[in-house]
C-alpha cells in the first residue's frame, strides 16, 4: 500500500517498485539478441510486464517462462492509424498469443478532430476483443498532440467502457519544436493529475515518456499512478536499493519532477 506521509515524501517498497513497471523494449532497431537481454531484465527485476512488439510474442513468453513478469504487446502503434478492424484483429491475436496487457494507440487524427463516436466504438471494440481473451487493454491517448479538453474527454471515454488503464504517451509521439527538431514531454504532472481526476476510481493511470528516475517513479505514484513504461528499470531499482528501499515499506523523500510547458 502506498502512502504519502508529508510532502515530497512517500512510502513504499522495492517489489511494489518493480511492479510498477513496464519494462519497454519497443524500439524499432532493436535485434533480437537485445530483446532477449531486455527480457532477461525483466525477469531478474520481476517487473509487471515486458512491453514488446506483437512478433515478439513467443520469445517473450519463452524468455519470461518461470516467472510471473506478464507479456504486453502493443497494437497500432506508435501512431494508431490503422482501420478498426485491423486493430481489432492485430489486439485479439497479441491476446491469443499469449499477450496478457495489451496497449493500444488511439487514432489521433480522430481525437483532434473531435469524432467522439469513432473514438468510443473503437476503443470500445478493441476492449471486448482484449477481455472476451482473457487479457486487459490500456489506451495511450499521446497527450502531446492534444488538448486539455481532449485528454478529458478520452478519460470519460474510457471510464463508460471500462478499459483497465489510461496511458499519457507511446514514448514516440515526436512534435515539431520551434526550432525546427522534434521532440516530446511525454508523462507531464498537469496531464497525470488532469488523467487522475476525470478518470474512474477502477480506471488505472500509466505514465509513459519521461519517467527516467527514482525521483520520478516516486512522483507520479504521488498522483495516483500505478504503473509506468520505463528503459530505465535497473538505474531506477538499484537508485532504490542505495536509498534503504527493501521488502519492508520504508518512507523515502523525493525530487519533484520539473513541469514543462506543454509544444503542441
């Protein structure tokens, strides 16, 4: 259980850490050589799950046999452009091959654009499709590309379906910066709290992007987060064992994450 005794201050310990995590393993250059190492990491940190590519699937499974570190594929990712119907069969497949956590990319055009009833019937399909296999659904909505008002209404969304979580960000959800580069906040303290407060008490919160830290893990579990995509699980689990966090629950302070203004 956790809980925040004063400010910039909380308790927890180091399995309830590294089950917070979802061990990422999605980017598009990676070989199977270290994919198999990332997997391996996951099994050694006892993460919730390794977050991989739908192909990887059976590897994943093998690698993570013997421990109870769950497969989460993502489907229509990074960008989410693909028809419904190719979602719903691209999910209920991940989900058959043993995929327990399926994270799947809203179509975000439609998001800006306002087309609500798009919106819900998809992610509402891709939800029965995940559940009626036995697995559960998260929906990164990329709160870079949007608008306050989009991201709330998103959560409400989600809450009449009754997804299993709320995700911030693919971790590649690249804008164009003023100068010309491209780059992304990813999880930002406005939009967690913002998640937090117009989803579902049963709705679950996933900060992803921009979670590279202790200080930061710890930090988003102040709002209300649950669980994170991370590539940084060991640097952050051996931070916590250096700062006395271990099997019993122990109250450790925090570096509050620096709030960035928002490029889109």
């Amino acid at each position: 259980m956790t809980s925040t005794t004063n400010a910039n201050t909380i308790t927890v310990t180091l399995p309830q850490l590294a089950k917070m995590i979802d061990h990422s393993l999605l980017h598009p250059t990676m070989t199977d050589a270290e994919i198999i190492n990332g997997l391996r990491i996951s099994k050694d940190c006892n993460v919730a799950t390794a977050c991989v590519k739908p192909y990887l699937i059976p590897l994943a499974k093998r690698e993570l046999a013997g421990s109870d570190v769950k497969v989460c594929p993502v489907i229509g990712f990074p960008h989410g452009n693909s028809t419904t119907e190719i979602k719903v069969i691209e999910a209920s497949a991940a989900a058959e091959a043993g995929g327990a956590e399926i994270d799947m990319v809203v179509n975000i055009g439609k998001v800006l654009g306002e087309d609500w009833e798009y919106v819900k019937a998809e992610i509402a399909a891709i939800n029965a499709a995940v559940v009626s296999r036995g697995a559960i659904l998260k929906v990164i909505f990329e709160n870079d590309y949007l608008r306050p008002e989009h991201i709330i209404r998103l959560c409400e969304i989600c809450t009449e379906i009754g997804v299993a979580f709320v995700k911030t960000s693919s971790g590649y959800g690249f804008v164009k910066q003023s100068d010309g580069s491209y780059n992304y906040l990813g999880a930002t303290v406005s939009d967690l709290k913002l998640m937090r407060e117009h989803s579902g008490p049963e709705i679950q919160i996933k900060a992803a992007g921009g979670v590279r830290s202790l200080d930061d893990l710890l930090h988003v579990m102040s709002l209300g987060v649950t669980r994170i995509g991370a590539t940084a699980t060991v640097a952050i689990l051996d931070d916590a064992k250096k700062r006395g966090i271990g099997m019993e629950p122990t109250s450790v302070k925090f570096k509050p994450m620096v709030e960035k203004a928002g490029s889109y």
